[in-house]
C-alpha cells in the first residue's frame, strides 16, 4: 500500500456552528479517506455528513 494520498474531490462543508470546513476525499489506490485541509480524519457518515473524531461536530456538505 502506498503512503501517497492523491486528492479526488473537494467538499465544501459546514459545521453545527455555521463555521466553513473544506473536507478532500483522497485515495491512494487502495483505500479511501476524508480529511480536513489540515490532514485530521474525518468520519463519512451514513446520512452523508461528516463527524470530526473526538468532538461532536457534524459536518453537513454544501458543495462539491
């Protein structure tokens, strides 16, 4: 598995406080993952949210 992460999509999101979080979905051949564009793992939701790990903030998607 390589440790390069290759961005494929940007998400415009917005947090429970109205605050903007930019969320990328990333790949790096094998698996995928969302990050904030600060490299912190985001959880997807099932309800296509996102939750930030180890805070109750939920992230709903604007744009992409």
């Amino acid at each position: 598995m390589s440790d390069e992460w290759t961005n494929t999509q940007i998400l415009e999101c917005s947090s429970d406080n109205g605050e903007m979080l930019t969320v990328f979905r990333q790949t790096n051949g094998t698996n995928q993952r969302y990050v904030l564009g600060n490299g912190q793992a985001v959880e997807y939701n099932t309800d296509g949210t996102f939750t930030v790990p180890g805070s109750e903030t939920n992230l709903s998607i604007l744009n992409f």
